[in-house]
C-alpha cells in the first residue's frame, strides 16, 4: 500500500496528513519527502498528521524520530497528530509517544504554545 502525503501551511507550521500505510516499505518515502520540505524552506515547525493510517508498523513508526532529528538540527519543532486508535497504542507502545508530542487533533496541535513541551500539556495525548 503506498504512503499518500497532502501538504499545506497553517499558522507557520508545515503539516503533513498522511493517508495509507507508514511501514517498512513507505517510512523511507517520508523521510525523503520531509527532508526537501525542510531544506528547501528552512521551515523549522512541522506537523505530520497521521489521522487517516490505514496501517503502521514499528519501522514506519521510527520515522518521526529522524523527521525530528533533522528538525532539532535547527532548534525547529515536530509534532504529531494521532486520533484515539491502533497507531495511538503503536506509538506508545513504541516509546515514541514518550519522546514527540502526540496531539488528538490537528486543532490541538495548531492551537498549542510552542515553548511548552506538548506532551507535558493538557492537549496532548498522554
């Protein structure tokens, strides 16, 4: 199943839905897409939408983490939108919910401050 990406700018960030599956096969699609995105704009706040998965795997779930350590490089911020569900329970069970800050709604996600670390508020999926 192939990784479909519809891009668009909100507020300053770069959000990303993704739709389809982020596995072993596709999670290399992501990075490559994230990465011109970011050099070409230098744009340093992105959220990926994964909302509309319709599968994930451990590998595709690794790849926020390199979308992020490319970010950091300049002090930028990545976020993540994960409705209550399968890729919810993935991401935790992962650890990586532990490590990005995990949004139940792309409004959630727009409407948090960006000094505050997400996932120590209220709006993040905990």
């Amino acid at each position: 199943m192939a990784l479909f990406l519809a891009a668009h700018w909100h507020n300053g960030w770069a959000v990303r839905e993704i739709n389809g599956a982020l596995d072993t096969a596709t999670a290399r699609e992501l990075r490559d897409l994230a990465a011109p995105v970011h050099a070409r704009h230098r744009h340093r706040h992105l959220i990926l939408d994964l909302s509309e998965l319709t599968r994930a795997d451990a590998d595709g779930l690794d790849t926020p983490m390199s979308v992020r350590t490319l970010l950091d490089q300049d002090q930028g911020k990545l976020r993540l939108v994960c409705p209550q569900g399968r890729t919810e329970r993935l991401l935790h069970s992962s650890g990586a919910a532990s490590d990005l800050p995990v949004y139940p709604s792309l409004d959630a996600a727009l409407s948090a401050p960006r000094i505050v670390p997400a996932h120590r508020m209220g709006g993040a999926v905990q």
